[in-house]
C-alpha cells in the first residue's frame, strides 16, 4: 500500500517530497521503488516506527505523516501477536508522542482497516460502529486507532483515522489471498481455500485506495474518521475462481484447508460520509481491478518469483542489516 502511494502522490504532485521510513521486515521491499530511488524528491530512511529517536528527528521534516506501517497478516499475528502490538500499537502511539513533542505542527493519517469492527453478518459498518476484533491483528490496529483518539481528543494532535476494505494491486506481497492465488495459479500449485470459502470480503484497487488517501489528506478534516471502500463484496472462493479463469487454469486447482481461528465471516463498509463530505467514490470495478492486478504478476514474474524463493529477503536483509 505504502509504496503503491508513492508512486501516485510523487507522479501527481511534481513539487512533493517523500520520506519512506521502512524497517524493512520480511515484507519490505525496496524494489517497488526501485525506479524513483534516484528521485531527488524521494529519500529512504531505515527504521522503526516505534523508535522514538528516529521519529523525533523525522517528524520536524515533514508536514503530514502517513502511517502505513503495519503488521497485517492475519495469520502471523494469530502465531506472533506481541509483534503487532509492538508496531500496531506501540509504534502509532509514537508517532503520536513525537508529533505532539513538537508542537502539533504534523498532521497523522492512520491508515487502518474494516477488521477492527469484527464481523457483521447483514448491514454495513459506519465510522460510529463499535470496535469488536476477533484476530490479535485486527486488535493491535484498533489499539493504535484508538490512540489516535485519544491523543485528539487529550492533546489536539491533528490525526485523521481511515479504515479501508481489503486492498489488493501491484506490488501486493504473495502471502495475502489475492496474490497467492495469482501466483500459484500461474505456478500451477494448489491454491488453498479457508473453510467452505463462503467468507465475503470488499476489495479496493490499489489506485482506488490512493486516491481516497490523497482526498484525505488534502480535504479531510483533523479529528475526523474516514471508511475506504468499493461496496463491492466478494465471496472467497468467487475471487479465486475468477483468478483461475483470467489465468487461464482449472478450478482442480482449489485446495480446501482447515479455516483458521477466530476467522471473520463477512466485512462490509458504509462509505457514505467520504462520498458525501469529500467527493470520492471509487472508479475501478473488481473485475477490471483484478485483471490489472493479473496482467500485472504476468508481467512481473521475477519480482514474485524472487520473493516466493526467499532471495530477495535474503539479499537485502545482508545489504541494510548494519544500517
């Protein structure tokens, strides 16, 4: 998500400037930026977000902080969740202490997700709904949402919280459902499916999700809440049968596995109050999304395959372990 709007904000806005402050886990990838790290515009600092030295120096730089510094597999938080806590958490509430240190002078956009609600079986979720997660992940996120509130409400530090649908595009790492099936479809391997696969989610492509941010930042109002949304839901086991279908491969393919703890059933997002208060809606259908995102892995093979292989982690993991 985070390099996808890099991309986008440095493309649309010729006089921005970006800081990206990565730690670089298993999941950071400097190769998605690849093609503006030369950028004069653009500068990459290796680190943590929970490190309160490194924030108070970066924070009197900037004049907005975008927080999409995340643990978000679902899956690792259920086998590690002291790690989400650490980043989710720990790591929003400093930047929210290093803000308020130096003045309020920096606005937050937290970037969170529809996950911190829980599951709802008929309806939608407004902004107002309450917090019910059901996944260590989706609790670590609503404890840093929730700290946003409080430093608004306490110290007036500038934050707006967005909770977004599931996101998918470019770039995606191949362990989410999206990408997996993609890259395994085109491997021709199993692609494994929760439970019945009958669990419905709401995707967001990822130019979508961009745009939505941008108008946020641009026009949102401090203190507020912001859902991200298509209002278009998919079943599970839908999406990966039209993955197979744009990879041209059989649906012998589908493995059913085990559904995993605590697992959600259906999400869905109200996004009346962004349509209505900042003018966005979403341009991309799922289906023309997701054959953008197909077309995408096709032609970018060596970028999955080497993540897929654990080269790339092993090669830039030695490159900044020092650093």
């Amino acid at each position: 998500m985070g390099s996808n709007f890099i991309h986008y904000i440095l493309e649309k806005y010729r006089d921005y400037s970006v800081i990206n402050l990565d730690k670089l886990t298993y999941a950071g990838n400097l190769e998605n930026l690849k093609d503006i790290e030369q950028d004069s515009r653009y500068k990459f600092v290796k680190g943590d977000i929970a490190d309160p030295k490194i924030m108070n120096e970066l924070v009197p730089q900037v004049d907005v902080v975008l927080n999409y510094a995340a643990e978000t597999h679902v899956d690792r938080s259920i086998l590690s969740p002291r790690e989400f806590a650490e980043t989710d958490v720990l790591g929003s509430l400093t930047i929210l202490n290093s803000i308020r240190e130096n003045g309020n002078k920096v606005r937050l956009i937290q970037i969170s997700t529809d996950e911190v609600f829980g599951s709802i079986a008929e309806g939608q979720f407004t902004e107002d709904s309450p917090f019910e997660p059901n996944s260590p992940y989706a609790a670590s996120k609503a404890g840093g949402d929730l700290m946003c509130r409080a430093f608004w409400v306490t110290y007036k530090t500038p934050v707006i919280v967005t909770h977004s649908c599931n996101f998918y595009g470019p770039y995606h790492y191949p362990e989410k459902l999206i990408p997996l099936a993609i890259t395994n479809a085109l491997e021709g391997k199993k692609i494994p499916v929760y439970g019945d696969g009958m669990q419905v989610r709401e995707w967001i492509y990822t130019e979508d999700h961009c745009s939505a941010i941008d108008e946020v930042l641009h026009n949102g109002t401090v203190g507020e809440i912001y859902n991200i949304g298509t209002e278009n839901e998919q079943k599970n086991l839908d999406t990966v049968r039209l993955i197979l279908k744009l990879t041209g491969k059989g649906e012998d393919l589908i493995e059913y596995v085990k559904d995993r703890p605590g697992h959600d059933r259906r999400y869905s997002l109200s996004i009346k109050k962004i349509k209505e208060e900042l003018r966005w809606q979403p341009k991309f259908s799922f289906g023309d999304g997701l054959k953008q995102t197909v077309d995408w892995f096709k032609n970018n093979e060596s970028w999955w395959k080497r993540i897929k292989s654990g080269e790339y982690q092993e090669y830039y993991q030695k490159q900044y372990k020092s650093s």
